[in-house]
C-alpha cells in the first residue's frame, strides 16, 4: 500500500513542526531545559555564572556523564545495568589502595587498575544474563549487592585518605586546561567517541535492533547474546573509569562511595531521551540528561530551597520523562494510523 | 516486565524448547485432574525444605544461641518488616509486574508518621492518616502503570527515588522519636505469650489469608492467569487493568503498616528508614520461587524463603558478620533464585544444539 508521505493536506502548521521536531530531538530540548534552569538561577543568584561556580557545575556532572555513557548502551539493548554504582565504588577503592601501597605507580596504570576491575564486574554481569538467559534487572539488582558487600569487606572500615594518593593524580581532579575541567574534557571526549561510534558502525548499530525487537534482531542474524554480553563488559569498564575520576574528584574513599548513584544514571539516561525498553536514544542525549540532574542539584543549593528536595526531584522528573515518551509515542501511532486511513481511502 | 531478551516471546514468535515442555506440563495437567500442582511446581518448595532444613541446621552448628526463644525474637524483628512487604509484592509478581518503591514506601510512612506525632496529632488518628497515605502512593504507581501503561520497572525505580525524597523533604536529616511507651513495646516485647514479634505474627495471619486468595479464590487464579499471558487473561474476561491497580493500592497501604510497625519497632521516625530494604523483599519473593516473569510460584514457597532468609542473617549476624558483608549473601541467593530454575531450560537447550551439531556432519 502506497502511502503519501509529504501530504499538503496533513503537513502541519510551521510552529507545530517546530515543536515536532523539538520533540523528537531530545537533545535540544533537554540543552534548552539546561539552558533555563542556569538562567533562572543566575537571575536568582548572579554568582551561580562566576567561572569557579560553572567549573565546579562541570565537575560534578562528569562523573554522571561517563556513567550515563555505558547505562545507555545497556539500556539501548532492552536491558539495564544497576551495578554501576557498586562497580564505581569497588574500583575506586581499588585504586585508591594501589596507590597506598605502591606510592610511585604511574597514574594511567591506576585508571587502568580501575577499568579491570570493572570489566571483570561487567563480565559476570554479562555472563549470568547471557547464559543464564534471566532478565538482567535482577542480575544487576543482585550484583550491585554483592559488589558493594565484596567492596565493604575489602574496605573493612579504613578509608583512603588524599596524603595517600599522588598529587598528579588528584590533580586531574581540579586542573583545568583552557578554564575547562580536566573531568569535564575527558568525559566529553567519551561522550563523542562512543557517541559516533554508536552511530556509525555496525556492531554498535546492531545493539538498536536488538532493543527494537530481539527476535528480530536474531533472525536478521545479530549475534545478540555475543553483543549483549561485550555491552555490559563495556559498561563495567566504564564504570571502572568513572571510579577512577571519582576518586580524583573525591580525594577520599570509604565503603559508600557511589551508594545509590545507580537510580540517578538510569534517571538521567531515561529524562535525556533513551527509551526505557530500549532501540532508541543516543549518548549525547543521555550525557546531557547527566548535566540535567546535576544543574538542578546545584541550582536547589545556589537559590537556598534545601538539597533535601534533590531526590525528589530527580524521581518527578523520571516519570515526566518516561509520562512524555509515551505520550509522544501514542500521537505519532495517533498520526500514523490516520495517515493510513488517509492513504487506504 | 518486559525483557523480551529473555522472555514475552509467546506472543511474537515460536515457543522455545522450555516453553513447549512448559504447555505439554499444563496441558497434562488438565488432562490428569487435581494434584498436579504438586507434581509441576513442587520441586522447587521441595528445594526449598532442603534449603530451611540446612539454614537451621547452620545456624544451630555456628551458635548455640540461635534456636533459642529470645534469638527467634529478634529475627521476627529483622524478617518481619520484609515478610510483610513481600506478601503483596508476590501477587504483583505473580502478575508479570514488579514494584522497587516498597522500602521507599515504609520511609516515607515512618517520616509521615513521626512528623505528624511531632506536630501533635493523637497517633491513631495519625497512622491511619499514614495508611491512606499508603493508598495514595500505591495507587498512584497502580495508575502510571495501568492508565497511562508505563513499564513498571521504570515508574517504581522512579517512585523509589521520589517517595525517599518526599520522606527527605518531610523530615530531613533529623529524627523523631519519644512514641509512647504503649506503642514502642513493638520493638522489645513479643505478641503475649509466644515469641513471635507483632510483624511476623501479622505475616503469618495475613500469609494465610494471602495464600487462600492467590490459591483459591477467582481473584487469585486471575492473577495467575494474568502472569501467564495477559492477552489470553483480558480475552476471558479478566479485568487485567483494575486488579492490577488493586494490587499495587495494596502494596501501598501494607508497606504503609510495615512502616509504621518498623516506625515503633526502633521507637524512632527518620527519613532513611529501611533503605534498600527493596533487595531483601525481592529476594524474598524470588527466592520463594515466584517466577519473575509471572503466574508461577506458591505463598508456602515465600513463607519457607522468609524462614532462609532471616535465618541466614540471623546466623550471620550471631557470628559478628557486618551488615554490608551479609549483603553479599542476599545478593548472591537473588541471582541463584533466577539463575536455578532457568539453567534446567539453558542446559536442555545446550544439549539439544550439541545433539544438532553431532547428527549434522
């Protein structure tokens, strides 16, 4: 059945394709909801756009981001990784007890500790979903447990302290190049790298169609169970990344480091447009989502409403997002089935 | 819950090799009358006796002191706030569905609560207050995931983070305590003349109701059916949608009691009470061998899931092991409550493609 697409009859008013398409690319509209939430606050409080204040907005979203990278491969598969902020803490207090106890180790040798360790964490998250065939909620459920037991153990009430760790590494914590936050440089370096890589080669485009349709996906001749398992390894190393930095950041770690960081990636990936069941949305989107939840963080502390209303509005904001999805999904199948009708008649 | 990577796929494609197994079990069920129930999903409670049987006896063998009265009190006070928010989140399981929000539920009452008793209301009129609290909360998770059709794994991660922070907003980082001595004795003495705590007293009760509703009422064969394909559910008549809303109506205001009995179990009102308390409750329900993807499992099964549980962290933490390693545990005993029942279909499926590869030369 051949339907019309470019219908003069059903093309829509120009401000309403104006939204449309605002709509549809989450990334600009989340940019502008960015945008607005730093102008409200600046008006409320002009010191929130001093360069310490967006240096430090920038800092605190990097770790976010780099999480939201590897949560949004995941979740683009249909299916969702929770150990990330037991996997974030567990390598950074490795790392940080390398760095105790062998005081002169080259910093990449530190990031690279900490990437190990969470590509072993994404292996066995890998593993138990793929051959074990049960839906990684509960996998990941189970393993952000035991992650953060086997960290508590290791941990054993004694935390690392910033005279323990190299200065040249802490340094990347606070550095800047250009103004720019070191932090918030190589975050969006990895925002962009896997963002083209995402969209431009085939593996990657592979795990869309596997969230779209796993059946699909299988018949078309994906190696889905080889793609899902290489994607949770990936996002285990980057969380092993996001440990490292975090360390940088923190300078300290105990046994919480990370606690409940889980929930805000999965908030920040979904409100930054990635679809919750998966084949659609992009890194970018969800990087930005990341700065989202952080500016608002910052902006509940810069205009004195408590920080105690930051969880809550992190949760109100997942369910608009998820609340919105859904019902631009419901207009444009509305659209679709009209159009058909239009074409059928 | 859809992670059709694993499961769903009833509907869009040809039945796996577990799935055939799954309806020739069924068909031959109905063919062979009553007690077949015993013989198709008794294994995994027969496992699961093998698995109280062996808590018991390790508790027995690492304490002297563990199957003592005063030792069974406290671990009523430890599994009962669980067992309790456990009972409605196995019919929701039951259903296909999940629901994440149930310790940010009991947080949110406890703070209620107490910032109500601290702004003077008479406490019964403020639990009841909490209660219907509870009503709204659940309901509202109830109407995301039925009238606007939301995942319900995406709308309760968000209510678990939104109900903590409402609890946060309500309460801060202070707490509430000096409850009358009356209601406090929750925490330090055990229903008269038994040994049972008043949450596990009131598991055991509403266990029973629950189990004779999921296993012989219309409502709970509803549930069931529902869980086993909601398509063929809705075709029959069943009203999927509105018991769907009922049950999650239900978690709320359970979770909403489990809250204030955890309220005056510790005697105080804080805003982070039972924080991932969550895991314990899933594990619970998973363990006991509801299926994950719904309309298998038995109320006996998570009752003797309760008694491993608390019995294991009972026994755990007779011999000083710290909260966060016993974590460990529950972690691992929730993956290999899903992993289990799989790995029969995973191993058959492996064997089936050797068994290909050899007659194919």
């Amino acid at each position: 059945m051949m339907v019309p697409i470019t219908d003069r009859a059903t093309q829509p008013a120009p401000w309403r394709r104006l939204a449309t398409v605002l709509f549809r690319a989450r990334e600009v509209s989340i940019l502008l909801v960015v945008l607005a939430v730093f102008g409200l606050t600046t008006a409320y409080n002009t010191s929130f756009a001093d360069l310490l204040s967006v240096q430090q907005l920038l800092v605190g979203a990097s770790v976010m981001m780099i999480l939201a990278v590897g949560e949004t491969m995941v979740i683009i598969t249909r299916n969702v990784d929770l150990s990330v902020g037991s996997v974030l803490g567990l390598s950074a207090y490795v790392i940080g007890d390398l760095f105790a106890h062998f005081p002169n180790l080259p910093v990449i040798l530190g990031f690279l500790a900490g990437v190990g360790v969470g590509l072993l964490c994404g292996v066995v998250n890998g593993a138990i979903v793929v051959l074990a065939r049960v839906p990684s909620l509960v996998v990941t459920l189970g393993t952000l447990y035991v992650i953060r037991g086997v960290d508590a153990i290791f941990v054993n009430g004694v935390q690392i302290n910033p005279s323990s760790i190299p200065d040249s590494f802490l340094g990347i914590g606070y550095e800047t190049v250009l103004d720019v936050p070191w932090m918030f440089v190589i975050a969006s370096v990895l925002v962009v790298i896997v963002g083209y890589i995402m969209r431009t080669f085939r593996p990657a485009r592979d795990l869309y169609a596997i969230g779209s349709d796993p059946q699909a996906a299988l018949l078309a001749g994906v190696p889905v169970r080889r793609r899902v398992f290489f994607t949770f390894v990936v996002s285990g190393a980057i969380a092993g990344l996001a440990g490292g930095l975090w360390l940088a950041n923190f300078a300290t770690v105990s046994s919480v480091a990370g606690l409940g960081y889980e929930l805000l990636v999965v908030a920040a990936v979904v409100v930054g447009g990635v679809a919750i069941f998966g084949g659609s949305g992009t890194v970018v989107g969800a990087a930005l989502g990341a700065i989202l939840l952080n500016t608002i963080n910052q902006a509940l502390v810069a205009t004195r409403i408590s920080a105690f209303w930051d969880e809550a509005l992190a949760g109100a904001l997942l369910i608009t997002a998820i609340a919105f999805d859904r019902y631009v999904f419901l207009r444009r199948e509305r659209a679709l089935r009209v159009r058909l009708a239009h074409g059928l008649s | 819950m859809a992670f059709p990577e694993t499961k769903g796929t009833e509907t869009s494609a040809g039945p796996t090799a577990a799935e055939v197994a799954d309806q020739e079990r069924v068909l031959a069920a109905n063919t062979a009358g009553h007690g077949w129930r015993w013989q198709s999903l008794g294994r995994w409670e027969v496992a699961l006796v093998g698995f109280v049987i062996a808590t018991i006896l390790y508790g027995a063998a690492e304490s002297h002191y563990f199957l003592s009265g005063a030792n069974f009190f406290d671990f009523g006070l430890n599994i009962g706030p669980i067992a309790l928010m456990a009972l409605p989140l196995t019919f929701i399981v039951m259903t296909g569905e999940i629901d994440l929000s149930v310790a940010s539920t009991l947080g949110l009452a406890s703070s209620l609560l107490g910032y109500l008793f601290e702004h003077g209301w008479p406490l019964p009129v403020a639990i009841v207050t909490v209660l219907v609290m509870g009503v709204i909360t659940g309901s509202f998770n109830g109407i995301l995931v039925t009238r606007l059709g939301l995942p319900s794994l995406a709308v309760t991660i968000g209510t678990l983070t939104l109900y903590r922070g409402i609890a946060e907003i309500i309460l801060g980082s202070s707490s509430v305590t000096g409850f009358p001595n009356a209601y406090d004795t929750v925490g330090t003495h055990p229903i008269p003349h038994t040994q049972f705590t008043w949450t596990l007293g009131i598991f055991l009760v509403l266990a029973i109701v629950f189990g004779v509703v999921l296993h012989a009422t219309p409502l709970g064969r509803s549930m069931v059916a529902i869980g086993l394909n909601k398509e063929t559910a809705f075709f029959s008549g069943i009203r999927v949608k509105r018991i769907k809303l009922l049950l999650y109506t239900l978690s709320g205001v359970i979770c909403a009691a489990a809250g204030v009995l955890w309220t005056f179990q510790y005697a105080t009102s804080r805003y982070d009470a039972g924080t991932g308390l969550e895991l314990d409750v899933v594990t619970v329900v998973l363990f006991g061998g509801i299926s994950i993807f719904g309309g298998r499992g038995t109320i006996v099964g998570v009752m003797m899931a309760v008694c491993v549980l608390g019995g294991i962290q009972s026994a755990l933490t007779l011999i000083n092991v710290s909260a966060q390693a016993q974590e460990v545990v529950t972690g691992c005993l929730l993956i290999v409550s899903v992993v289990l029942p799989n790995s029969g279909a995973t191993i058959g499926q492996l064997r089936a493609r050797w068994a290909r590869r050899a007659g194919v030369p």
